[in-house]
C-alpha cells in the first residue's frame, strides 16, 4: 500500500528499468516502522477525527428522500467569487481546499443543522511536506498521509465569514 506519492516515485523507478538503467536512482525503502506509534504514545494535541460521536445524523435523516445528485464546475469565475467572500488581505489558499471549506460551510446551511450541534471536515495531509514534515528517507513509498479534522458549532460555521472555516482547516493541519 503506498500514497499518490509513493506511487509516483513507483512509476519513476519502473520507467528508469523500462530505459534500461540497471537499477532506479532512487532506491526503494520499505521500513514501516519509522511511522509506528512511540513506544509510550504521548499525545501532543487534540485529535477530532478520532471522537465517536462529532457530527449528528439527525440532519441526514431529515433530507433522506430530499438529497440529489448534481454536478458543479469551478472555473475561474466561480473561485474568484467564492475568493471573494474571504476577508480582505487574506492570504493565499489553494483551489482545492478553498472548493472544500465553500462546500462545507454551504453543505451546513443547506442541511439546517441545529446551530449547538458539531459539524466537522476531515482532509488528507502528506507528511512528507509543510508544517509537520517528518524525516523520511528518500526512497520511502509507503502511505505518509494523516487526516485532521476541523470541528465547528454548526451555527459559529453558518454564521462567520468563509475565512473562519479556512483558518479552522489550517489550523488542523497543523
């Protein structure tokens, strides 16, 4: 099993043997256990993707035989509006994720949920890059992703500019 990007570096070390190099650049490291959990596990912050109970089903229930299925495109129109809702002189946010936090909070009003409740939106993160970048050889192909979760009162999330939930999603990157 191996993430988008071990996946990558695969099909770099195969095209190199298809070439005719008698070994890849790269070579492969396989050692699991550089992502093992410590021995005595300390936990270091508040993991919302793990709580049992985050977000209620009663929304869902409700809107059952309500839901369809319906497409979007994002052109550039479309970001440039959704990028105007953010406060102004707020950096940079790259498409995906701020597609994903406009989903998530209109997703929220739409669903009417109760303003108490907890809403949540989990994301993959690589590990191999940015904030928490861990210290992975080179040629290491396996998974090195985690999935941190942004968690919001339905009715804070609902209620504040679209630049809150895109602080909650950077600060569970974090």
């Amino acid at each position: 099993m191996m993430s988008a990007y071990g996946f990558k570096m695969f099909l770099n070390a195969l095209s190199e043997l298809v070439q005719g190099a008698s070994a890849s650049s790269i070579l492969p490291v396989w050692q699991r256990n550089l992502l093992s959990a410590r021995s005595l596990p300390c936990i270091a912050c508040t993991h919302n993707e793990f709580d049992e109970k985050v977000e209620s089903k009663n929304a869902w229930i409700a809107m059952e035989d309500k839901l369809i299925q319906h497409s979007f495109f994002f052109g550039n129109k479309e970001i440039e509006a959704i990028q105007d809702q953010l406060e102004s002189g707020y950096g940079s946010i790259g498409r995906f994720e701020l597609i994903v936090v406009f989903i998530w909070k209109y997703r929220t009003i739409a669903l009417d949920i109760n303003s108490e409740e907890n809403v949540c939106l989990s994301d993959a993160v690589s590990v191999r890059r940015g904030l928490r970048k861990m210290e992975l050889p080179l040629g290491y192909y396996g998974n090195a992703f985690a999935t941190p979760a942004a968690i919001s009162k339905a009715g804070l999330l609902c209620s504040k500019s679209l630049t809150y939930a895109v602080e909650l999603i950077k600060q569970a990157k974090k």
